[in-house]
C-alpha cells in the first residue's frame, strides 16, 4: 500500500487535471452542456415517480426525493462499474505509450461521476426544501454512507478493470448484472415495507447498494440512525476488495499493455 500512497501523491495532479479534462469534455459534447448534469438525473426521477407513484400508487412519503436520493447513490456506482469494465481500453493510447497506474484511470472516472453525483445532491436539497422535510442529527449519516458508496464502488471496479482486459464479453454480463442489481436496490421501492421478511434484510445486508442506498434515505429523510455495524462490514469489504484490486492491477498492468498492442 505504500507505494499505492506515493503513486497517489505522485499522479494527484495529473488525476484532477484529467477529471477537469474529462468533465469538459462531456459538456461540450452535450448539446445542453452543464444543463444536463441535472436533467438527466431529474427525467429518471420523473419517470419512475410516476410509473410507481401514479401507475403503481407508492404511499411512500416524500416519494420524489426517495426516488431521487436512490438514484444519485445507484448512478455514481453503476456509471463506474460499467465504464471500469473497458476503460484500460478507452486509454489504449495512453495505456501503450506512457507509464500511469492504470487504477489512476479508473480514478479519474470515478472523480468525474462524485463530481456528478455531488451535483444532483445539491438539486436534492433543493426538492427537500420544496417538499418540506424534516431534518435532524441523522442527516450527518449521509457522510459516511457517502464514504463508504465510494470504497466499495472503486473496490468493485478495480476487480472488474482488471478482468475487462482479458474478458470481452464481460461488459455484456456487467450491464445484466447491474441491472439486475437495480432492482434489488430499492431505488423506486422501499426493500423494507415491499419485500417480505426474513428476504428483506437478506437483501439489505447482502446486497451493498440496497444497505447504503436505504440508510442513505432513512438519514436524509425519515431521520434515522444507521446500522453501525453493517456498515462497518461494508466498509471493511470495501477496503479489502480495493487491496485486491490494486495489488492485482499492479502484478498484471505490464501484461495490459501486452494485450492492447495485440
């Protein structure tokens, strides 16, 4: 881990300097620009508020900003997991020419979407103020739900960058997987209320998004405490699947340029 450190302290400027690159880049792309940093999260939100507030008659309370709040935990992790799976690839030029640790690039990505993902908080105060929700000492549970999304999320995508390299069909059982986790995670449901016991806290202890995407709401909305210890469980996963990420892209990044010359 030490020399994970010093590379670290090593790239940093490079890091943020391609994360700005990155973000520009987007926008400019982006017919709407900046614009559509909030409008594709809210055009989501819209769409499953209404397939299950309206279509489906969710009770849920203040079930816009429930559906909202799930979404900006789910996207920053499915945005990442998905463009790991690839992105030693996508920086193929970089990758065969210029020595960077190629877990840097999965840095970059995963700074691009916190970026974006801190964005769509700040359009989530704005509907929390619209709808009027309470707050209390509990909200200051978001920041370590928040800390422990991005552990994991980058733990999960080191694995993944690495085996993307060698495994080409790989980004096609990612996006089911995912999907299929989306509808585990509660993002348009509450898991606790719909999903009968013992299943639920199954899936809420089992499933790392459906856990912090529920404590991330029952903080930010219902002013409710979280499950220390499962959280410290997924904090330490979290830690030990990036260990495993790193040390692994370390062993194999010599053959990543191997195989993109190939």
């Amino acid at each position: 881990m030490k020399r994970f450190i010093n590379d670290i302290r090593k790239y940093w400027d490079y890091i943020l300097y391609q994360t700005k690159a990155e973000l520009k880049t987007e926008i400019i792309d982006s017919y709407l620009g900046w614009i559509w940093l909030i409008l594709e999260p809210l055009c989501f939100m819209l769409i499953y508020t209404f397939l299950a507030g309206i279509v489906f008659g969710s009770k849920t309370e203040y079930f816009p900003v429930f559906v909202f709040a799930g979404l900006a935990i789910w996207n920053f992790f499915n945005k990442t997991v998905s463009a790991s799976v690839k992105i030693v690839a996508r920086y193929k030029d970089i990758v065969t020419k210029v020595y960077v640790p190629k877990y840097v690039l999965l840095l970059v990505r995963l700074f691009v979407n916190f970026f974006k993902m801190l964005v769509t908080f700040g359009l989530l105060i704005v509907f929390m103020i619209f709808f009027k929700v309470p707050l209390s000492w509990n909200i200051l549970w978001v920041f370590p739900v928040i800390l422990c999304s991005v552990i994991v999320t980058f733990g999960v995508s080191s694995i993944f960058m690495h085996f993307g390299v060698f495994i080409d069909d790989l980004v096609n059982l990612t996006a089911i997987g995912l999907k299929f986790m989306f509808y585990l995670s509660g993002i348009f449901y509450d898991i606790s209320a719909k999903v009968p016991a013992p299943y639920n806290n199954v899936l809420l202890c089992c499933n790392p998004m459906a856990f912090l995407i529920t404590t991330f709401r029952n903080g930010l909305l219902y002013s409710t405490g979280a499950d220390i210890l499962v959280l410290f469980i997924w904090f330490v996963i979290g830690i030990i699947l990036s260990i495993i990420g790193i040390r692994t892209i370390y062993k194999y990044e010599n053959t990543y340029v191997k195989v993109m010359r190939g």
